[in-house]
C-alpha cells in the first residue's frame, strides 16, 4: 500500500507566486512633511521591485501636480481635489496590477480617507505609510527651499509650519527616517510589502 504525500514547492511552484505577486496591484500611499524624504524613498523601493520584474510606477505629488492640477491654488478645498485626483490615477493603475507607490504631502486626514474609500469600494488594496519625518529635520533638508522662503516670509500656507498637517493615527506602516540611511529605510518599507505578498 502506497501512501500520497503532498511534493513541497518546486521551481515550478515558486515561480506561479512570484508571477501571481507580480500582477496584483495595490497603491501604497506614502504621507509626510515637505522634505520628510518620500520621493527619495519611493525610488529606491521602486527600484528595488522593478530589479524583480514588478510593474512599478511612482506618481509623486510634485509632478502630479504639475500635469493633473496645474489650475489648482493651495487652498484646503484645492489639496483636496489634488489629492483625490491623483487617487482616482492610483486607483485605476493598482486595478491593472501595477504597484503604485504615492509620495504625497496629503495633509488632511479627510482627502487620505477619500483616497482609501475609493480604493475599497473597487476593491483595490490601499496602504498607508507615514513617513515620520520631524518638521525640525525637515528644515534641515529643505530639499526644495520651502521652509526658507517661508521663514523669509516670501511663502505662507507651508504643510506643518503655518498649515496643519493631520498626521496619520493608525498607518499601516510608520517609517521614522530621522539619523537613518536611504538604504536602512528602503529596507524597511521592502520588507513590510514583501510580508503583505507584495514584492
């Protein structure tokens, strides 16, 4: 009498996950501060998944902006539909099966939770990462001379200075980037979608 026995995961197997990891899409929506290093960070996990065959697109807020809402002023009505723009994009893209990654400011809790509304009633996985960048290391990098022009007086309605960012309460990943490397925090958000089935 032969007794059936179930073959672990072969070659064969492992490749059917990876391409089925491949092709589901999901938008990971990275909220912070001016210069809090979300784009920086995006590129580098991008980089990282598309090393692996994964459809990868970055939609970063500057840009987006540049291209989707270049009629809109800085007023909370207009970050608002910014923001639920570039959800709308996100959105349509994941549903395709491509991994969106979202570095936006996104400062009111309301708009993010539009976004991820969006995303479940067209049962597109949303995840939320705070990229936790404290504002005083954020004047620091001032990557884009805001917090300088502010403080100048030559800007006001700046995110987190003298417009109020909403921080996000119950993220689904928290990244604190303070005295860490690019590398290190890559990692990090590499590791957390990799548990997620989704690298």
């Amino acid at each position: 009498m032969t007794t059936a026995h179930t073959p672990a995961a072969g070659p064969t197997a492992r490749a059917a996950k990876a391409a089925a990891t491949r092709e589901r899409g999901a938008t990971v929506w990275l909220t912070g501060l001016p210069s809090a290093g979300k784009t920086t960070l995006a590129r580098a996990v991008a980089q990282r998944l598309r090393a692996t065959g994964r459809r990868v697109e970055v939609l970063d807020g500057d840009e987006t902006r540049r291209f989707l809402s270049q009629e809109l002023g800085f007023t909370r009505q207009d970050r608002h539909t910014n923001v639920t723009r570039i959800g709308f994009l996100a959105q349509t893209l994941a549903s395709h099966g491509v991994l969106v990654l979202a570095p936006v400011i996104a400062p009111y809790a309301a708009s993010r939770a539009a976004v991820r509304e969006r995303h479940a009633a067209r049962g597109v996985e949303y995840l939320e990462v705070h990229v936790a960048t404290p504002v005083e290391v954020c004047c620091v990098r001032d990557v884009k001379g805001l917090y300088a022009r502010q403080a100048a007086g030559e800007l006001t309605g700046l995110t987190g200075v003298d417009d109020p960012y909403e921080e996000p309460e119950t993220p689904e990943l928290r990244i604190r980037t303070q005295s860490r490397s690019v590398a290190d925090t890559a990692a990090e958000l590499h590791t957390f979608l990799t548990e997620r089935g989704l690298a």
